[in-house]
C-alpha cells in the first residue's frame, strides 16, 4: 500500500473541521495520543454528529490507520455526553471492530472542541502558548477528516462536502455537494423561511457573516462545515460590523475593569498569559507608546487570543469586544515585528472546570433559542451544473494550477498540484466537465451535455 502520508497529500485533504491544516503535514510526527474531536465545538453544526451517525465504522477504519501510522498509545474519540445517538452509533463498531478507540464522553460547554481545550480535558496536559498539540505528544482531527482519508485509502481525492443549513429554514439540513457548490444553492434547497436574510458561514462564534449581495458567489471549500442563516440585522450580524474606531471607543470610554473577559477566558483558564482586561485598560495609550519593548509588555498577551469570541459574545457585561480589540492589537505587533516570549509549560488553573460557559446559556445570549433543538437528519445532494473552486482552501500557500480553460476533466482530476516542501495542497475536480474560466483564485467548471 502507498505510504499513508502520501495518500493523505495526493489526495488533497485538509482538516475538514476548522482551518483547513493540510492533514499529511500534521500526520508526519510520532505522537502518544491520538483525539478525534467529534464534539462540534460550535452550537447548532449538524455536520459532524451526522458524519458519526452515519459512517462510524469507516472513521473508525481510517482512525485505526492513522493512530497506527502516529504510534499512538492512547487513542480516544472526544464528544459530548448528550450526543446518545451518535455515542451508540460509534460504540456498536467499536465493539464489532474490536477497536482499542475509547469514548471520552464531556459536558456541553463551549468551546469543547476548541484543539487546545480538548487536549487539556483528554490529557491534562495545556498546549504552550501558540504551540502546537504536539508540544504535548497529541495529533487531533476531526471526524470529517477521517471520513476523508478513508475515501483516499480507496482511492477517492476530496471532491465533495458535507455541511448543514440551519437557522431560519424550513427544517434544518445536511447537504452533500461537490466543492466549489455555490452557498445560495446550499440555502435554497434547504428553503429560506425569509425573502431577505443574513447568513453565518460557519458557527455563530467563530463564523464569518455575509449580507445580502456578498452571499452571490460564496462557493462550499473543504472547510465549509455549516451556514447559518439568520434574520436580517440579527445581533450576531449586527456585532460583526461594528467599525473598529467604534470599538476602540467604546473600549476606552465603557470598560469597567471587572475582569470577566479574563476570568472566562478559555486560553487563560489553560494557563496561558492572556489578560483581555489589560488589553483593554492599555487601550487608552496605545497611540502613545513609540518604544517597542513597552508596546510589548502592555500589549503582549494578546498574542495568545484565539478568537473564540467569549469574552465579547458571552463574559462582558458592558457589551465591549476584547476579541476585536486583540486582534487589532496582534496586527500592531506584526507591523512593530514584535513576537512577545511563549511560555512553554502552562499550567491550567483550577477555576478552569467550573468556569466552562453552558452551550445552551450561551445560545441564549446569542438569541438563538429559535433554533436550539431543531436538528437535521436527513442528508441531500446537490448536483450543480457549474462549480467555482477556490484554489486555496487550507491554511498555508496556494499550489501549482495544472489546468487550462478549454480542458475536459473528469471528477477527481487534479487540478491544483501541491507547493513542494511548503504548507500546501492539491485541489481536485470536483465534477465532471469542462474548464471555464481560470483566473487566479478560481477554477470554473460546467457541466457538459452529454
Ligand atoms: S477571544 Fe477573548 S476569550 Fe477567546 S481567547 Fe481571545 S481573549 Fe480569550
Ligand atoms: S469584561 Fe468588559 S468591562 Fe469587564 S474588563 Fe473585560 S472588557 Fe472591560
């Protein structure tokens, strides 16, 4: 058989569950612990809880491989106690498979399935500031990863996407389209119960919200997990576009210094140096401070923000965003070339397992009650007639293009050859047909009559 981190790369896969981290660079290690994260860190995602209702014995498959690949000694599937189908959809093949995979079973807090926060409850041990689970000896994927390399051990590079539709639709959905699917395809056919809407492309904390016209020729990528759609104006939407000169604002001028975005922070519940208060206190003389090492030592710790958005979507009381406010500062200390020194061994505080943020209290702060116990169990496919594929899907540089317009490809034909020797990955034909239009960011294909 090819070398399984060979067959991982040629077949273009990237986590399917966050970033896109090209998977045949994260299983180039030795690891003791291998954690498949199932526990769909985001309130309202379908996608993965499908995934293992639906295939568990061949995640399990591809799961055993890759563990052996890694030499794992521990080998868990994370997810969360409430997910009673899908716990006894993965112990059936355990059993039947004789699998040495063990369930860990968690609450349902927020974010669970953040990488850092998974391996610190599976192993104890917190990831270093802006390290890797490796620092720790973990590797872990998701559940739609390994549904991924199964189809690669057969033969089958990633061509198409699972994904839900949820929110303000008839019933929520869980679709199985070819890549490069357009969004409003996605939205249509699980049938809008609104003429006008805004739509989250991911979760409604980490997500990117879209409005109006810039839903027009948003395409599914190997990462596109969920949309959420949601009414227009909605809270979340109105969050996301509040300018930056306005949050700065309201930072220097509302934050009362009660410390809640710190005490809640998930990063600094694992140890790290992250104080958001300070952040924000600091704010008022950020335009002051000319020497470097003084901007670092006021405005550091932000580097060690992860963006998942509880400081300013669930512990402020003042209605402030840290988040934002951190990520305007991690631009300033990129631009002054400053990397603040990582603490290499955190350790976790003790205030860490009675400060996990309940998803349903968080859902409700979110106004999103609505939506909260509707689920989707059934899958569709979409059979588009032209597909518009992003070049670049992962985290890392764009490939080679292999293509030309004018050319006949059959689905799975590549397309775009992996960058050697750099963070990178093929992208494959994700139908049948002819070339259209390449033009820099994206291939077209159309559908030809047969
Ligand atoms: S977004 Fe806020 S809560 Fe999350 S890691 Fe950053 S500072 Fe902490
Ligand atoms: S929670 Fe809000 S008000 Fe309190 S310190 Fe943080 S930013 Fe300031």
């Amino acid at each position: 058989m090819m070398n399984l981190i060979e067959t991982v790369k040629d077949a273009g896969i990237v986590g399917a569950g966050g970033a896109g981290f090209p998977t045949h660079v994260k299983i180039s290690a030795k690891a003791q612990v291998f954690i498949i994260n199932a526990a769909e860190c985001e309130p309202l995602i379908e996608t993965d809880k499908y995934l293992m209702r639906t295939f568990p014995n061949e995640i399990l498959e591809a799961a055993q491989i890759v563990a052996e690949h890694l030499g794992a000694e521990h080998k868990v599937i994370a997810l969360k106690s409430k997910y009673q189908k899908e716990i006894q959809a993965l112990q059936k093949a355990i059993n039947e498979t004789s699998s040495s995979f063990k369930l860990v079973m968690m609450n349902s807090f927020y974010p669970a399935g953040d990488e850092q926060t998974l391996v610190q409850l599976v192993t104890g041990r917190s990831v270093p500031e802006r390290g890797l689970p490796l620092d720790v000896g973990a590797v872990v994927s998701n559940v739609g990863t390994m549904l991924n390399v199964y189809q690669a051990l057969k033969g089958n590079p990633v061509t198409d996407k699972y994904l839900s539709v949820v929110g303000e639709v008839a019933q929520p959905i869980m679709l199985h389209v070819p890549l490069g699917t357009t969004l409003q395809e996605c939205i249509n056919q699980a049938g809008p119960t609104l003429a006008e809407y805004d739509i989250i492309v991911g979760g409604p904390m980490m997500g990117k919200v879209y409005r109006g016209n810039n839903i027009q020729g948003l395409t599914v990528t190997k990462t596109t997990g969920n949309i959420l759609v949601l009414p227009k104006n909605h809270y979340l939407v109105k969050c996301a576009e509040l300018p930056l000169p306005s949050i700065i604002a309201q930072t220097k001028s509302a934050c009362v210094q009660c410390k809640m975005c710190t005490d809640m922070c998930p990063r600094y519940l694992i140890g790290h140096k992250i104080r958001p208060n300070m952040v924000m206190r600091n704010m008022y003389r950020e335009k002051l401070i000319v020497d470097d090492s003084e901007y670092e030592v006021a405005f550091g710790d932000a580097a060690n923000c992860c963006d998942c958005g509880v400081c300013e979507m669930f512990a402020c009381p003042m209605g402030l965003s840290p988040r934002k406010v951190n990520s305007y500062v991690k631009g300033q200390l990129a631009g002054r070339g400053l990397k603040p020194a990582s603490n290499k061994a955190p350790v976790a505080l003790e205030e860490l397992l009675y400060r996990r943020i309940p998803t349903e209290r968080l859902v409700a702060r979110l106004d999103l009650m609505n939506y909260f116990n509707a689920h989707a169990d059934d899958c569709v496919s979409i059979e588009p007639e032209c597909v518009s594929i992003l070049m670049k899907q992962h985290i890392g540089v764009s490939g080679d293009v292999c293509v030309t317009v004018g050319d006949k490809v059959q689905k799975g034909d590549l397309m775009v050859k992996a960058k050697e020797g750099a963070l990178s990955a093929n992208v494959h034909a994700s139908i049948k047909g002819r070339i259209t239009s390449v033009d820099g960011e994206r291939i077209v294909i159309n559908k030809e009559k047969e």
